[in-house]
C-alpha cells in the first residue's frame, strides 16, 4: 500500500495522547471523611508507582480511532492496482476527432496536430481499437473501428497515413461540440448501448475560443466515457480578423453606400496598426486607397470602406499588417442584386390610405441591396400564360372568379405562395377552387369589441421573428372583424395562429408538392379590421412571408462557408435547371427542385449562370472562426463534458507536451478513493467508543442509598 499523502500519517503520533490521559490521574476513587482541611497547604494529586492503565478496550478504541483517521488522511491506495487499469486501458475503444477547421490554417498548428495523431498511433497497443474521425463544420469517419480491427498491428500507422493523405484544414467552422456528441454515439454504437469504462475520445485541436459548443448544454453524456483534450498551438501567437457587418444606411453623407466591416485583434497579438482597402480578384494589392486602422489587442473596430468604382471590378476587401491571412478577406457581392416583384390582386388603388395595398406598399421600401415591387391588378384580370411566372408571392384581398381561382392553384402548386386577406366572408369563400372544394365554410365573426390573438406558433417562420419573450406580447394588436373558417373539411389545413375565442387568424395549407402554399388570413391589416398595419409587427411580418415565399433572403453577407443558399438569394425569375459557378471556377448543377444550393465549401463569390444579368452571392468566413485565443478553462467543464486526466485547464491551455503529466498515483487513487472506507471505519469506532464510554461510566456510578 502506498500514500498519495504520507506526511498526514505524522498524525499517529497523536495515538500517544489517549495513553497519557489514561494514565493520568488527578483524583483517587476513595473518598475518606476526614474532619476540617482548612489549616492544610492543597497540593495536586500525586502519581505512584501504582498508577496503570485502565480501561483498556476504550483506550484501543481511541488508539485504533485516531490511527485510522490518519491512514484516511494520507489518501492510501494499492500500486497493485494502479497497474490494472493501466493494462485495461490498452484495450479501450478510442475515438480521435482531428480538427480541421479553418483556424487550423495558422502557421504550424496543423503540422503539429498530424504529428500529434501520428505519435498516438505509434503508441497504441495492438489490443486497443481506434477510430480517426476529423471534423469542422461536419463530421468525417476517416477510420473505423472494424477498418482499424482488420488491419494488421503494424499496419495500422500506414492505414491512418492513407486515409489522411489528402486532408487538409477547410474553410468551415469548428462545429467541436457536435463533433463530440457524435464520437460519443459512435462509442455507445460500438458496444451495443454499453460503453465500457476506458472509453476514450482525444481531441487534437487548435482549441480556439470561437469553438461552438452550444449542442453540449442538453446532451446527456453516457456512462464511461471521458473526454482528453490534446491541444495544439500554433507557431506565433495572435490573430486579427476581419468580418463583414453590412452596409451603410441612412441620408446622404460620407457612409452613404459604404461597406462596414468589424476589425478585431485578439488578446494576445503583438500587431496593432492595420491596413483595410479593397482589393482585386487576386486578393493582393489594394486597388483603392487603404484606410489605417489602429486596433488595440483584445478590441475591435467597425471601418466603414467607401464603394469602389465600378470600373475596378473590386469584389473584396482586405486586411494588411496580420501574419496571419486566413480571416484578413470579406467578399462581397455587387450592389443591387436582388430586385423581386409580388402580385397584389385587390380593387383598390395606391393612393387610398387606408387600404391594404396603400400599407403593403410602405412597408416595402427600396433599399440598395433589395427592391420589391407592388404589381396591383384587379382581382377578375385573369392572367395569360406566363403571365404569373415572375412572382414568387400573390396577395389577394377581394373576390376571385373560378377562372382567377384556378390560376391561383396552379400557381400554388407550382411552389409559390398564394396570401388571402379578405375584406369579406364571400371573398373567403370564392377561394374554395383553390383547395378543390366545392365549398368553404365561411360566417362574419362579431366579437363583442375587439378579438386578439391568443394561440400563436412561434416555431412557424412568420412568427419565428417574435419567438423571443421581448417581442411576442400580440395583447395590444386588435381586431375589430373578422371570418369564421371551419377548417375541418380543409386536407392538410395548419392553424398557425388563433383568436382568443379559438376561431382561427392565420391557416395554412401546403401544396401536394411541398413548396408552393395558401396562407388564408381571416382578417385584414387596413385599418377597418385591425390595427395590424398600425402595428411594430406589421413589417417585420411581412419581411417574413417575402422569405417564405422566396422572395427575398437574407442578406448575402449572412451566408458563411457551409450555409444552404436558397434560391431567392439569385432573385426572381430563375426557372429551369441552371449550374453555379463557385469561386474556383467550379461548375455546379443546380436542379429546378432543389430549394438551396448546399455547394458552398469555399469562401467568395457564387455566380448563377443562367446566362441573364450576373447574379452573384457572396460566402465569407464564419467571424467565429477567427476568435483564436485559447477556450476558457472552465468551458467544457461547465457543460457537463467528462474530462480525462488532461482535460483540466492545464490542459486546455497549454500542450500536452509542455503540461504537466498527471501521476498515476494521482489517478490510482481517484479510482480507489480507500480513504472513504478508512473515515467510515473511524466513525464506526467512535460510536463504538461512545457505547463502552457509557457502559463503563454507569457501572462505575456509585449505587443509590
């Protein structure tokens, strides 16, 4: 037996207190009556040769008390079976997640996390399974474990070797926390539900700040398995990104059509003094005057970078004075790319205030990057063939013909979307053609002043905007009127939002095809019937349904590497099967049916080639990827993570070379925790100890005259 504490065993020495006061006496037992004592000098007892132990079981219950308590002190533990684990372990399942994320571009950090692997397979013991997963936005099984099995022991370096020989650091974000949750299901699959003890996953990272871990706070870790983290660094220190914020808006001024871009600087660089500008294709020069940023460590900056002139053809900008050039680059697209038109088929004119066409039309104002136009016709122009093609989004407020109502199915079941306001229940129920029925079943509702709405699904896309419990308080929107739809006869009819009394506001019912929908609204925004126009909802709601119907995005800039473009993001009027060009120069197909274009493996600019006006949409870097300096040392474990004997802090922050190496000692005990059985025991001997205390004291008790 060995002590991880031996110096707490100087504590026996306090076995030699229970003796001595067991052979102190300071009062004989016989009492003498003796007559007045006030003329005598006191003196204290006096020790003769007579004086013995006493007691003896109470005394060896003290004794054996204190000796135990120090024995749990010095936190004992069997070297016998240190060994044990240790040659358990060599036959532990063992997942390695490789990190291949764009930060790990930096100078060094990926040359060290090969050699780093490399020497973990060298040392692996030809009882032990492995498998080599690498990751960054998503996850890749390079090695299984029945791959790893099959081979023979001392081929197993060279099948990693193969496997890894074209892998290289990517361009997408450091996905760590799904990573994990995925090596730990492949553990948990391994063994049939039941993780051995030694399961294992090592990550061999850069370990940087901007690692995403927010799927670890509701994942539940299986029994088993511990987390090591080997943490690899790169050769120099510090880091300045570069990430694009938007565009300027407002008035005229100096901003007015510029670009803004955010400037940080991690903590730990050495640069402060940076260089911003446009530049050309090649991503060298500046093609415009750079403008000189200064950026304290552990700070940013917004810039904001005037337009270049056309002429220049500049499509980026760039940042100068960083060593290292992965995040320094912000593509974007040109300027003026999306332009959308939506059908309005309602009697009323723009001109009348208080109609819906006259809010729908303020609520979409033309902006640099995005122009949506109202196309108003009367709801009975029945449309010619072709007539409808270029829109994405029809709104319809009054009642429709059965040949207008026809039209509007075909284009529902062609994927756009068809949204019904209308003014009056016979307009609602002229739509019936549009979902096959004969009829709808449509009255006026009277409630007794007003209706609100009480039963919204804030999951939906057109309340998504007002999920947050900040915004999704719909008690001061009122209506004054609206209709009663029965919905039961309605195939695939989705309430998305009720009344208070359970009639519904908002139904939706998807085409057979799944992309094309008829949203019925059964009260309109015009003053009349609601103060929804009137409402800070009202826009916000209607941008929604434009992204809904695809007929807008969201701005090109919020695309990163790995992100689905949907097809609005090209505008309107894109029909047929077309291809993408990626920034390489790739082409790529794009089917008619796809809704997004998933190709997007590289930062830059994606052009759509459907041979018309060039329509160009920009992927930059995720701005998380370029937070380099080290993850907290407390992250993981504040989400519930079980790190091994290297994921402490230690290990976080530094390599696992220059870290410390935790003893075996250290973890033999941890595992054998024998000082709980040493405390139990001692606790045990002093109830004991108590009981005889109280034995011997009332038979000593002199017996009652």
């Amino acid at each position: 037996m060995s002590f991880l504490a031996p110096w707490f065993l100087l504590g026996g020495a306090a076995l030699a207190l229970p003796v001595i006061f067991h052979l102190i006496r300071r009062t004989t037992r016989q009492r003498t009556r003796f007559s007045s004592l006030m003329f005598l000098q006191p003196t204290p007892p006096r020790l003769t040769r007579r004086s013995r132990l006493e007691d003896l079981l109470l005394l060896a219950l003290r004794c054996l008390a204190l000796g135990l308590l120090a024995f749990g002190f010095a936190r004992p533990f069997l070297k016998d079976a240190t060994a044990a684990p240790a040659s358990a372990a060599t036959g532990s399942p063992r997942v390695v997640l490789l990190d291949t994320s764009a930060s790990m571009q930096r100078d060094g950090a990926w040359d060290a996390a090969r050699e780093r692997l490399e020497a973990l397979v060298r040392a692996a013991d030809p009882m032990d399974t492995v498998a080599v997963f690498t990751f960054d936005r998503t996850v890749v099984r390079r090695v299984g474990f029945d791959a790893w099995s099959a081979a023979v022991p001392g081929e197993r370096p060279d099948l990693v070797a193969r496997a890894l020989e074209t892998v290289r650091p990517g361009w997408g974000s450091t996905q760590l926390g799904a990573a994990l949750i995925q090596a730990a299901d492949a553990l948990v699959e391994r063994d049939a539900g039941v993780v051995s003890e030694q399961g294992r996953i090592i990550v061999i990272s850069d370990l940087q700040e901007g690692s995403r871990l927010d799927t670890l706070q509701a994942y539940e870790w299986p029994k088993g398995i511990e987390v090591v983290l080997s943490a690899v660094l790169p050769k120099r220190a510090g880091n300045a990104s570069l990430n694009p914020v938007g565009e300027a808006s407002g008035g005229p001024g100096p901003d007015d059509g510029a670009v803004r871009v955010r400037v940080g600087n991690s903590s730990d660089a050495r640069e402060e003094r940076f260089q911003v500008g446009w530049a050309g294709p090649d991503g060298r020069e500046f093609v415009t005057p750079a403008i000189e940023v200064y950026v304290p460590p552990g700070q940013s900056r917004v810039v904001a970078v005037p337009s270049p002139e056309p002429a220049l053809r500049a499509d980026r900008l760039v940042l100068q004075g960083d060593a290292e050039p992965f995040d320094n680059t912000v593509f974007t697209a040109p300027p003026g790319a999306i332009r959308s038109r939506i059908l309005y088929l309602g009697p009323e004119a723009a001109s009348e205030v208080r109609e819906p066409l006259y809010f729908l039309q303020r609520a979409l104002p033309a902006t640099p990057r995005m122009t949506v136009e109202v196309v108003a016709r009367p709801p009975t122009a029945v449309p010619a063939p072709g007539d409808w093609e270029d829109f994405r989004l029809i709104v319809v407020t009054d009642t429709v013909d059965v040949a207008v109502a026809d039209a509007l199915r075909a284009a529902v079941a062609d994927g756009r979307t068809v949204l019904a306001a209308p003014r009056s229940a016979a307009a609602l129920a002229s739509l019936a053609p549009v979902l096959n029925q004969s009829s709808l079943s449509v009255s006026e509702a009277s409630p007794a002043g007003y209706a609100m709405l009480a039963e919204i699904e804030f999951r939906h896309p057109l309340f998504a905007p007002f999920a947050d419990p900040r915004f999704n308080d719909f008690t001061r929107l009122h209506f004054w009127k609206h209709r009663r739809l029965d919905v039961a006869g309605i195939p695939g009819a989705r309430v998305v939002a009720r009344f208070d009394r359970g009639d519904p506001a908002l139904v939706e019912v998807p085409a057979a095809s799944g992309t094309g929908r008829l949203l019925l609204l059964t009260s309109g925004w015009n003053p009349g019937d609601s103060q929804f126009a009137l409402s800070s909802k009202f826009v916000p709601w209607i941008f929604s349904l434009l992204e809904l119907a695809g007929v807008v995005a969201p701005p090109s800039g919020s695309f990163t590497v790995g992100d689905a473009i949907p097809r609005s993001a090209w505008g309107s009027g894109i029909s047929g099967g077309t291809q993408v060009i990626g920034p390489d120069g790739t082409a790529h197909p794009f089917p008619e049916t796809a809704q997004g274009f998933t190709e997007t493996a590289l930062p830059g600019l994606y052009t759509l080639g459907s041979g018309g006006p060039a329509r160009v949409v920009a992927v930059n870097l995720d701005p998380a990827e370029g937070r380099t300096p080290p993850l907290a040392a407390d992250e993981l474990e504040r989400l519930g993570v079980p790190a091994g004997a290297n994921g402490s802090a230690a290990g976080v922050r530094t390599t696992p070379a220059a870290a410390p190496q935790r003893p075996d000692s250290v973890t033999a005990e941890g595992r054998q925790k024998l000082w709980r059985w040493f405390l139990a025991a001692t606790l045990a001997l002093l109830l004991a100890e108590t009981a005889v205390a109280g034995f011997l004291s009332r038979r000593a008790a002199p017996a009652p005259v």
